[in-house]
C-alpha cells in the first residue's frame, strides 16, 4: 500500500477549532487517508515516501466555502478558464459551490435550475483522483419549484440551495426551505445588498423568516446588511457565518469581534466569493486568514480553522480535519522569504501572508512547490524509498 510519512513538523493544526494545534510532528498517510498522527520510528521506516517537513506548519488543505464554478469553459460574464488549478497552489484543496451562476444563458426556470443543479453536483464529483474538490450543483432556488423537485435532486446528489433571487411569495420561500432541508439539503442565504442585477437587496427580518443554515457572505457581497441587522443575525442566531474575501472590511471587523465577544468561532466559515465579478485571486483565502489574524483578535491557528474543518462539518464532507480517517487532503506552509516571521502562524500574525510549500489531494503530491505564493523560508525534502 502507498504510504507517505511526513516528519518533523514544526506545528501541526488539526484543522478541528475545539483544539487548533496538535502536540505532534508527524502524520502517516496510507492511500488517500491520514492514518496516523505521532509516528513511532517504525512506522517512519515502514512508508514508501518521508517527507521531511524541516520545521514547517503541516494544515489541512483549505476549504474556500464560497465560489461560483463554471461548467466548461465559455464564460460571457468573466473569463474564469483555469481559475481552479491557480487556487490549489494557494493550498485550496475543497471548494464549495454557491451555484454555477458563470453557465452561459444560465435558466432561470424550475426544470432549467434542476437539471443545472444535478448536472453540476454529478460534473465535479466525477473529477479524477488528486483534483480540487468541487461540491458543485447548488440550487438556485427560483419559483414554481415542487416538493418532487427537491426529493429528486437530493436523490441525484444536490447538496444544498441557495436563496438570490426574489421569490415574492414569500410563504413559498419559506417552504423551499422546510423542503431543502427535509431531504438533507443545506440552506444557503445571500446577505447584504444586490450584487447582480437581477438580485433583491435582503435584510435581517427576511433572512430569519426562511430559517437558513448559512449566512452566506454575512460580511457583504460586497455590499453588507447593516450593522443593525448584522448585531441581530450573530446574537439571535446560531447560523453558520460565511465570511468572505471579497465582502465589506468595516462589516468583516464587526463580525469578527462579536465572534470573540460571543465564543462563536466554531460558526466561522471561511471563502472568497470569486471568481463571480470580483476576479481570480489564488491566494485570496490565505489573504483573509491573514485580515483576521492580524487585525482582528481571531488567532492564525483558529483562523485556520475556520478555514477547514468549519467547513467541512457544515457541509459533511470527509476532509479538513488532520485526523485518523480524514481525507489526505494538507499542505505545508511557512513564513515566506524575507519576512521578519519564523513561522507560518507568526507570519499570518504580523500580517505576511505565508508561502505555501506543498500540497497533496487524497495522498497525492499535486503542487511539488506553489507557483503562486512567495518561496517558503524552509524546503521540505522527499525521499522514495
Ligand atoms: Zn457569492
């Protein structure tokens, strides 16, 4: 059986909020899944490939929980050809879909959402081993919808839907809601301001009525709520808070300290919102796992976090945690070239945004060394046995 031991890690975050940092230095890998944390010398000699971590921070690979994939590659509204290969060398090894709104002449009839919400889910789930995993297909809720609907597409695989669009009866939106979740679907809400033409402005007392379980972009899209209807949706709610790149710094910094102030930090989620409008950045999750470490009183280690197993508990998904049985799904950062940080925690702290040294997909070395971020101070060394 392929096996790869990584040794000598000089932190280790667990990617689990409840206990960021892991008193170990080594993980073993075994085919897709990590099977061992704190190796004996062993279990060292007994792996097919070391690598040699010399020091640097192993995490769980991240979770950008807010990015609107494309199927194919013409894409009139930007061109997004590629974006998500650039994504896994800033260390993005998962993506949650917020729905394909890029698709060409994207329908916005009942059985024209359905079957782009399947075809989607069905798309990247079929992508070979080692590739950024897409949890695609999410429902753009539009109405007309029936029940049937829903117990079909959670049969096919949808995974969740999102509200964008105004639906005027507002006792049908609350519906949807009861029936996505009914069928095991997760329940995504837009917040703030419009952010396509075609898209209501919501604020809090719409948002509580249909009873989500994510506050998608809570710090704007990137308009935000007010801080009124912001207050009201962190302390009235225990709703899953996506926080994005690409949303309001002023509402971001709010957020962040009511999370300290409340102790809701296990609610964080983190994500871009690209590339919709915003752009292509590779490393816009390391970027706000920067903002909040350095700005604001969230620790790089619980940032991190946030970042990869928030994630995949909200979504159930079989990764983000370094953990026996988790996904082999890490990268190994540090403190970039020339920067004053010793480390890749101290270097989110003081606000560099560290360098990413490799990534693996289910065991997999997919990035030998990014070419997106700067140079990690320290080089992990590979032998095969
Ligand atoms: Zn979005």
């Amino acid at each position: 059986m392929p096996s790869t031991a990584i040794i000598n890690v000089g932190t280790l975050i667990s990617g689990n909020i409840q206990q960021p940092i892991l008193d170990a230095d080594s993980i073993l890998i075994e085919n897709d899944k990590i099977a061992a944390i704190g190796l004996s010398d062993a279990q060292i000699k007994g792996a097919s490939q070391i690598i040699d971590a010399v020091g640097m921070t192993l995490i769980p690979g991240l979770i950008d929980s807010h990015t609107h994939p494309a199927i194919g590659d013409y894409t009139p509204r930007l061109n997004v050809v590629g974006w998500i290969e650039h994504y896994l060398h800033g260390g993005i090894t998962s993506m949650i879909s917020l729905g394909e709104l890029h698709v060409p002449g994207r329908p916005h009839d009942p059985a024209g959402v359905k079957a782009l919400a399947i075809l989607a889910s069905k798309c990247y789930r079929n992508v070979p081993r080692g590739s950024v995993k897409v949890m695609g297909g999410t429902l753009i809720l539009e109405s007309g919808l029936v029940e049937d609907d829903f117990r079909e597409m959670a049969k096919e695989g949808v995974r969740a839907v999102k509200f964008i669009q105004a639906i005027e009866d507002r006792a049908e939106a609350v519906q949807f809601s009861k029936w996505a979740k009914k069928h095991g679907m997760r329940v995504m809400i837009h917040c703030g301001g419009t952010s396509l033409p075609d898209v209501p402005t919501t604020n809090a007392a719409g948002i509580i009525e249909v009873q989500p379980d994510v506050l998608a972009h809570l710090n704007g899209g990137p308009t935000a709520l007010s801080p009124a209807d912001i207050d009201q949706l962190m302390r009235n709610t225990g709703w899953t808070v996506d926080l994005v790149r690409f949303g309001n710094p002023k509402a971001l910094d709010q957020i962040c300290k009511m999370v300290v102030e409340l102790g809701a930090h296990r609610r964080v989620i983190l994500g871009t919102d690209s590339p919709t409008g915003n752009g292509v950045e590779p490393l816009g999750m390391l970027h706000l796992i920067t903002h909040l470490a350095s700005l604001t009183e969230i620790k790089a280690e619980e940032a991190l976090c946030m970042a990869t197993g928030n994630t995949a508990k909200v979504y159930d998904l079989p990764t983000g945690l370094i953990e026996a049985g988790s996904s082999a799904d890490v990268a190994l950062i540090d403190a970039p070239v020339g920067s004053i940080a010793k480390d890749a925690l101290e270097s989110f702290t003081i606000g560099d945004s560290p360098a990413v040294g490799m990534v693996m997909i289910d065991g997999l070395l997919v990035v030998k060394r990014s070419k997106n971020t700067i140079p990690p101070q320290r080089n992990y060394k590979l032998t095969t046995h």
